[in-house]
C-alpha cells in the first residue's frame, strides 16, 4: 500500500502546474462564493446551520466537497488511468489482496483531498473571514476523519464500476454532483423539492456538512454527525471492497483489465 502512495506522489510531484491549478481554482471557487455572499442575502427567517452569513455556510461545503470530490471520483479515474497505462494488470497479478490494492490506490487522493480542504477552510478565514467566534477547529478534523471512510467506500465502488464499465466519467460526475447538491453543500436542504429534500437528508455527505458547520460555526454538536459517518463507513467500506473484489474478478475471467 505504500509503495502505491509513493509512487502516486512521485507521479503528482512532476505535475507542480497542474497542483497549482487545482488548488487556484478551488480558491477561485472560494472567491466567487464570497462576492456573491456580498450581493445577495438569503431570505428573513432562512436556516444557514446558525452561520453568520451565506459565505461562512458555503465555505465549509466547498471544503468537504472538495475531499468528496477528490476521494471518490479521483479514485475511481484512478483506475482508468492504470487500464490506461497498461499497469492494473501488474497490479491484479501482484501477490496482494483486493482490498489492499483498493487502499492502497486511494491512500494518495485521500490525504491530497484533505490537505485541500484545510488550505481552502484556512484561506477562507484569514482572507476573507469566516467570521465565527470560537470555531472547533478539533472537531472539524475529527468530523473529517469521520467522514473519510464514508468517502472511501464511496470512491472503491466507483473504482469498482469503472472495472466493469470501462468510460463511468459521466456517471461519476453526476453522483459528485448530487452528493454536494443534495446534501446542503450549497444551500440548505430546505429550499429542495420534497423528495429531493428527504433525499438528501439520508445522503452521507449531508452529516459531513453538518457536522462540519456545527464544528467551525457553533463549536460544538459535532458529535452526533461524526457517529453516524462512523457506521456509515464501518458498514459501507467492507461491502465496497467486496464489490471491487468482485469487479475485479469478473474482469479477470473476461480479460478486460486492460481493455479501453
């Protein structure tokens, strides 16, 4: 599994632009978001999770769908590129279990995505100013952790779905979208249609804003969210390891590994 990280970084580290890039234009999201926080006002009586205004709300969102962006759907173009490239056929016939190559290709994104998302909660606080009084910086974090292996399970069965699929990017896309969408990334799951509200309110990344906001804006009753992340990915992590291990064999017997 380390030896996967290691080279993952290697592979990163002679990209320097494209780093760059990433963590620019997730700053520019950032930017956007705030002036369009000084423009526009919600509306008298609107729930923001007792943030002090709309771009406090949206800068934690922005930072959590940043990690379940990167966690997931970069794990799962992971997997593309090794089809790609020629080398998850090496990788599948390497004396390793399912379950540690899974890992082990998305130990990378993983710790990728949550340095972002500090860098972005740091930059919107000492840039523009979140504006919160006694943010739960330790909370944040332990809700992050939280959430990771909920992120996970997620990324392995799109890695999984890739195996089989070959060309998800569209799929991929959609369910990224949706997790921030319906979860409150943006604006609170009220303002929804009904069944898109009910929808969202059991989508995993709903408890991973949640219990963000109540970290960094109220610093406190993070707890709750944080457990119920927690059996999420005690829960969904080992099934989706065996349906990667099941993906992976269904393209071992058909001899698809390598096809593109």
């Amino acid at each position: 599994m380390m030896a996967l990280v290691r080279r993952d970084l290697a592979i990163r580290r002679s990209y320097r632009l494209a780093i760059v890039g990433d963590l620019l234009g997730g700053l520019v999201s950032l930017a956007i978001f705030y002036f369009v926080s000084r423009t526009l006002r919600p509306a008298e009586g609107e729930s923001l999770a007792g943030a002090p205004n709309y771009f406090a709300y949206v800068a934690v969102g922005v930072a959590i769908v940043t990690v379940t962006a990167s966690a997931s759907v970069l794990l799962a173009r992971s997997v593309r590129e090794e089809q790609l490239t020629g080398t998850l056929e090496m990788l599948a016939s390497a004396p390793v279990r399912a379950a540690e190559t899974a890992l082990g290709i998305a130990a990378y994104p993983f710790v990728a995505a949550v340095l972002r998302a500090a860098i972005y909660v740091i930059a919107a606080d000492v840039v523009f100013g979140l504006g919160v009084d006694h943010p739960d910086w330790l909370g944040f974090a332990a809700v992050l952790s939280a959430a990771l292996a909920v992120i996970a399970a997620i990324g392995v069965a799109m890695a999984a779905l890739v195996l089989i699929v070959q060309r998800g990017e569209a799929i991929l896309a959609m369910v990224a979208f949706a997790l921030g969408f319906l979860g409150g990334a943006y604006f609170p799951r009220s303002r929804l249609p009904g069944v898109l509200e009910a929808l969202g309110s059991i989508t995993p990344t709903r408890f991973a804003f949640d219990g963000g906001r109540s970290a960094l804006i109220q610093g406190e009753g993070w707890g709750g969210d944080a457990l119920v992340l927690l059996a999420m990915g005690a829960v969904g992590l080992p099934l989706a390891i065996a349906l990667f291990s099941g993906a992976l064999a269904y393209a071992r017997r058909h001899g698809t590994l390598a096809q593109y």
